[in-house]
C-alpha cells in the first residue's frame, strides 16, 4: 500500500472519529473509504428500486412464482 502525506483538518478528524467510532488517522480513512462505499450501494439500489427493478415482488402470489411453492 501507497504511503502518502497530506494536511488533515484535525477539527474535521475529531469529529469524523466521534462519528465513525474510530481511535487513530488511518482507521478513521479505513471506516470513511468503507461508509463512502456503501452509501454509494446503497444509492445504486435505490436507484434500481425507483427504478422498478424490484416491482415484481409486489405482485401477489409472488412468492409461490419465485420460489414454486
């Protein structure tokens, strides 16, 4: 893994620790890279469910169609 030096805010560092429940610099950009990628997920799916992607389990008798109950 790359090392690289950058400026912190430490004020913006502080308050990313209190949020993610972190202790050091490097779990806090661990947890924030990982929060960052599954609110990202999380919109795809959205985006998918808006799209009607999912509709489908609306249906009746979905279950016994899905699953051949």
């Amino acid at each position: 893994m790359p090392k690289t030096s950058v400026e912190v805010d430490l004020a913006k560092l502080d308050r990313a620790k209190e949020i993610l429940g972190t202790e050091t610099l490097r779990d806090t950009i661990d947890a924030a890279f990982r929060e960052v990628i599954r609110i990202d997920s999380v919109r795809r799916l959205v985006g998918l469910a808006q799209d009607g992607a999912f509709a489908v389990l609306l249906e009746p008798d979905v279950e016994e169609r899905l699953w051949g109950w």
